[in-house]
C-alpha cells in the first residue's frame, strides 16, 4: 500500500509477473513502502505456464482483489513482466485489453 495512498484520491495499480526461473518473492524483493502506485506482484501458478490458463485467471483475480479492497483508478491499471513475465504481459492483456491502461513486456 503506498504511503501517500488516500481512498479519496483513487491510485494506479502495477501488476508485475516474474519469470519462468523466478517467483513473486523473489522479484518483488524492491518492493517497500514509497508513495506512488500500489504494486502487485502475482506468482504464475504452475512454473512454465506463460500465464495461460489459471495462472492467467489468477492475474486478473489477484488485481480484481486488490480493486475491490482499496480505491483504484480502473483508468491506471498497468501490466508488466520480464521473460515468461513479458509474455504473461502479452497474453493477459490481449485478451483483456479493455483492462489495461499499458502493457510493458520487458
């Protein structure tokens, strides 16, 4: 939750898929209380999936969930990934592109 978050001011959202070596601990590592966007960062169920299927549904409830519970700019919803990440960001968000503000594959 960022630090600057106000309820009355609704905040952007980052979604960031891992890679197929890594998980969400690991590449959430730089995440820490910091004003700015709230950040998600989703575990790709299955390793090797790309984000099909119900990693690909567990995107899209995790950022639903986060939606629900806090106030969030359904205008600044923004995907991103690196490696199997960056094809997650590609398959979720074009099959979902009225979503996403932006997808980034890095």
């Amino acid at each position: 939750i960022p630090t600057d978050y106000d309820p009355a001011r609704p905040a952007a959202l980052v979604v960031t898929l891992h890679g197929y070596s890594g998980n969400h601990p690991e590449h959430s590592t730089g995440a820490a209380p910091r004003p700015g966007p709230f950040e998600l960062f989703v575990l790709g169920r299955s390793r090797g999936c790309g984000y099909a299927g119900i990693a690909g549904a567990d995107v899209l409830d995790a950022a639903a969930y986060v939606r629900r519970h806090w106030s969030i700019d359904p205008r600044r919803l923004h995907l991103a990934g690196g490696s199997m990440g960056g094809w997650g960001t590609f398959l979720v968000a074009s099959r979902q592109p009225h979503l996403w503000a932006s997808g980034r594959p890095t």
